[in-house]
C-alpha cells in the first residue's frame, strides 16, 4: 500500500485533537463526500476537503479551533 503524504500530513494536525479512531473516520468519510479515497488525495482537493474538515471538527473542538484546522490544511507546505 502507498502513504499519501498529504493525509499523513492531515492526521498530524488531527491526531493530538481528536485521537486515531475520529482523525481516520473523519478523513476517510470527508474524503468519500468529496469523490475521493484517502489514499489518491491530491493538492487540488484540499480547498474542497478543509472545510469540509471543518465542519465535521466543530462539534469535537468549537468554531475557532476547528477554523484553525482548516488553514492549516490549506496552508500545508505539500512538499515531500
């Protein structure tokens, strides 16, 4: 199986937040809605998965951390 570094990337800024089972779970079920498998996202994806992202975080962690999720997906330098 190949590592998509830019989930690798993802879960590193979920992880500390919300814990393995809700990162996974919400990766994999926001990359779904957006045509997507975890494993084949792209760059181009990110600016619709982030707010997507967003949203699903808002419960778990309220409006301004979750906001901040999202930038940093955004933001993420995707260079290997």
């Amino acid at each position: 199986m190949t590592i998509n570094y830019i989930a690798v990337k993802i879960e590193s800024f979920l992880l500390p937040l919300i814990g393995e089972l809700l990162t996974a779970a919400t990766l994999k079920v926001q990359c779904d809605k957006i045509g997507t498998s975890v494993e084949k996202l792209t760059p181009m994806h990110l600016p619709e998965l982030a707010p997507r992202i967003e949203q699903a975080l808002v419960i778990f962690l309220g409006s301004d951390r979750s906001k901040r999720v999202s930038k940093q997906i955004l933001e993420m330098n995707i260079s290997q």
